[in-house]
C-alpha cells in the first residue's frame, strides 16, 4: 500500500530544480580514517554524481581499511541548504526530478510517507521503525513550513533514516535561505564525533529554532504592549516624547490599533504548545531509538559515550520544555493584556464616535432653526407685502387720468388758442397747474404709516433675535448635558472607580 501510494504521489507532483551537494561523516574505530566532507554537485555531472553518491560508487565508495579498522558511525545527507525557487515548499512540489527523487528514497531507505507531508503547516515531528527485520532502520520526519513571505515560500525539512546494523544514518535536508538550516549543518559538522546518534541532527535544528531570538522576541512584544497601553490609558505619569503614539492631548488612534494586531502577530510567532508537541515527538523517538539500541554492543551499552549523549539530549529536551512552560504562561498573559487593550480602544472609538454624532446632531438642530428664523422672514417680507401693495395699487389706480384733483371742479383740462382768434373770458382765467395742491395728503398719511410699521418691526425682529439666541444657548447647553452624561455612562461601564494599585492603601 505505501509503495503504491508513493509511486502515484510523486507521479503528480511538479518538479523545480535547486542547488544540490551532500555531506559525509564517517568515523572509524581509528580516528585518522574519519572524515566530515561538504560539496556541491557540480550541475553539468549532477545526475551521474547524485547517483554515484547514493550507490556509493565512484568517489564515493568506501575507503579500503587495513585490518582491525571498523566503521564506527557515518551520517550521509542529500543537502539543499538555500532553496529559493518560489514554490520550494508549496504542496505537489518537488525540488528534485520525479526519477531522481524516487531514487534517493529507496537508495537511502528514508520514509515513503515524507512526500504527504508537503502540505503539512507549521512544525511537524513523525518517527517510526519500519518493518524490515534483516536491516531495521529508525525513520525520521522533521519539517516546518509557512505561508509565502514577498512572494516566496519558507521553511525546512529533513527526512533520516538510521540504520542499527550499519550505524548509518541517510537523508535528506532541504531549508530556504530564512530558516537555520546552513547553521545546522555546521553544527553537525563540529559534532560529527557523535555522529551515532541518529537524533542528533533533529535536537541541533530544535535548539536553532528555539534560540534566544524567541524569548527576545516575547519581551520585544511586551514591551511594544507596555507603550500601547500607556498609549490607550493616557498614564499622566509618561511624558510626552516617551511614547510616539501621544500627540500633545491627542493619541494616534489609528496607530494603535494597527501595532495591536501587529504585536498580537507577534506574540504568536513560534507558539509553545507547538513545538512542546514537537518534543514529546521527539522524545518519544530517542526511547525508541535506545530500546533497540542500548543493548548493542557497537552503541557502547549503558554507561558508554551514546548513552552520556543520549542523557544528555534528554536534559536538554527537558531544558526547552520548562522553557517553553515560562514562554507559553508570559505570551498567555500578554494576549490577555491585548485583549484588555483592544476592548478599551474600541471604548474610545465608540466615545469618538458618539461624540461626533452628538456634534453632528447640534449642527443640524442649529441649521433646522436657521431654517426657521429665515421662513419666518420670508413670511415677514410677504406680510409687508400684503400690507404696501394695496396701497401702491391704488396710488397707481388714483395716479391715472380718470382723476381730476383741479380745486373749481373743472372737467376740462385748459387748451391751445383756437385758430382764427380767441375770447377775452380765456385770457382772464386762471392757469392751470397740474399737480394738485392736495397732494401732500398722500405723502402725510405714506410717511407716517411707513415709518410706524418700519419702527415696530424692527422692535419686534429684535425681540425675536434675542429669543433666537436664547434658544440656541439652550440647545448648546442641552447638547453638552447630553454628551456629559452618555460619556459618563459609558465610562462607568468600562472603567473602575477604585484603581487596583491603591487597594489595601490608606
């Protein structure tokens, strides 16, 4: 079953191409035979040399020993140690070519299984002993892939296989330029005299990536959180230049809600409950490895130099757990204190907003009676309108010649001589004027009337001005009294009267 489901996956999988090179650790029972040897295959030969270096032919065979001299440990590793195609680590990918790739599996007996684990995220820890009785080998699965970063795909992945009638442990490393993996190689190679121990390489990895990188990592995060929150509380005992995020009496709200997803970001990169899963995995795997080796003499029993390493990686296993025990409790307590942060910033929003809406409403209180004030004048205008225009009607209706204003009751207004002579009675009357001497009338009554209703609306727009203005303090005082006391509210829901620093003072 895992033949077949193996031959059909890397049928459909897509192949890129990457650098290659190896290395060989081989220590010998005469430590002048040992060698530690790093290369990479030169591209023009890379099939014939790839292959020479998993059937071990070529300039790879085994050296000739004189007598007396034993293998005593080795460690062989197809290496691609700088992975930079785009889809290196994407799911249905393969660095190498489909005949290529199959080869080294079978050739250095490593698990069938490695090639499902491509789309596996995060770290990932699997190993198990096959079920070969003649030659039994310990299969190790050890990877940790992330999502694409600028375009590109990182992590790592290494695939061992040790062989307990051998001492050999093959396989497989492969890491993009981003991950530890070049470290953890020149840490094996400075360790190849306890090459034996076929989770050496595993625990190196572990220990780079569990650096201290990670705790300065979690006290970068707590302390970004410490100015976010004093930020968020307004602390008064902070001066302004310590913390980039107040602005005089203003704070960067935008800002601050942008670092807190940022510093939330951060406080979860490498989380511990993963990797404490990872050492179980790993623990567990070292008690498999020793209960098929402690008895075998070529492993130096109980008491001999694996054993001391094998304490040893234990102790150090222990060391990461505890580790990551105080890591797990510091992150828990910082994401508590982001959540803290995060609900009182929203609080602060929703005040800013509310406060806005209330100003909005203020604004339009004030146009809505402004609105008003001018239908009042328009209505103004239409009164004195209705007043003067009956007047103006009938001076226009009186100012027409249907009228005659001549005092001695005249019909007929005075006319040009008549041709061919004229009477003495015309000569002797009096001239004719034709503005009427009466007309003073309309001006003693239009003056009087104009300027009394002129006068008394005057009076009564100021009045009504000053009751205008009344209103509109009024409308401001209500507003502030309004906003006084949703603010109040909410502040009551969300903060405490009593400051836990002072509990217990007096």
């Amino acid at each position: 079953m895992d033949d077949y489901m193996f031959r059909s996956y890397v049928a459909e999988f897509t192949c890129v191409q990457e650098e290659t090179g190896y290395l060989e650790i081989f220590n010998y029972s005469d430590p002048s035979f040992n060698t530690c040897e790093e290369h990479r295959f030169r591209s023009d030969e890379l099939p014939d040399e790839f292959s020479n270096f998993l059937y071990r032919r070529g300039a790879f065979a085994p050296p000739k020993l004189r007598p007396g001299v034993e293998l005593v440990s080795g460690v062989r590793l197809i290496l691609q140690q700088n992975a930079k195609h785009p889809e290196t680590f994407t799911p249905s990918y393969l660095s190498f070519s489909h005949q290529a790739y199959e080869e080294m599996v079978r050739t250095l007996h490593l698990p069938f299984r490695a090639i499902e684990g491509t789309s596996v995220v995060g770290p990932f820890f699997w190993s198990a002993l096959d079920q070969d009785d003649d030659d039994p080998h310990l299969q190790i699965i050890f990877r940790k892939s992330d999502v694409r970063k600028k375009g590109f795909t990182r992590g790592w992945e290494l695939t061992l296989s040790h062989s307990f009638r051998t001492n050999i442990t093959t396989g497989y490393a492969k890491g993009t330029p981003s991950s530890d993996m070049v470290a953890s190689i020149k840490h094996l190679r400075a360790c190849a005299a306890q090459a034996l121990h076929p989770l050496l390489l595993p625990v190196i990895i572990l220990s780079h990536d569990l650096s201290m990188k990670n705790d300065q990592k979690q006290r970068n995060a707590r302390q970004w959180l410490r100015d976010l929150e004093t930020a968020v509380s307004m602390r008064s005992e902070v001066l302004e230049e310590e913390n980039k995020y107040i602005r005089g009496a203003m704070i960067d709200l935008d800002q601050i809600n942008m670092d807190l997803v940022e510093c939330h970001s951060q406080v979860l990169w490498k989380r511990p409950q993963a990797y404490q899963e990872i050492i179980k995995g790993i623990s567990q795997a070292m008690e498999r490895f020793w209960e098929k080796a402690k008895d075998d003499e070529a492993y130096g029993g109980r008491g001999g130099e694996v054993d001391k390493l094998h304490r040893s990686m234990l102790a150090r296993l222990d060391f990461y757990q505890a580790k990551l025990k105080g890591i797990e409790n510091y992150a828990h307590i910082t994401l508590e204190r982001l959540t803290i942060q995060r609900a009182a910033l929203y609080n602060i929003i929703a005040q800013k907003e509310s406060k806005l809406g209330l100003t909005m409403a203020g604004e339009q209180r004030r146009l809505a009676h402004a609105s008003k004030r001018d239908s009042t004048s328009m209505k103004i205008l239409s009164l004195l309108g209705a007043i003067f225009l009956p007047a103006t009607y009938l001076a226009s209706i009186f100012g027409m010649t249907f009228f005659n204003f001549v005092p001695d009751g005249g019909n007929d207004p005075p006319s040009s001589t008549a041709s061919g002579g004229s009477s003495s009675s015309e000569s002797t009357a009096a001239p004719w004027n034709p503005v009427s001497p009466l007309l003073w009338i309309y001006f003693a009554i239009t003056i009087p009337v104009t300027l009394a209703i002129v006068i008394c609306w005057r009076w009564w727009d100021r009045r009504r001005e000053r009751k205008y203005a009344q209103e509109d303090a009024d409308i401001e005082e209500g507003i502030e009294k309004m906003e006084a006391q949703i603010m109040a509210t909410m502040r009551k829901r969300t903060m405490s009267k009593m400051r836990t620093w002072e509990v217990g003072k007096k």
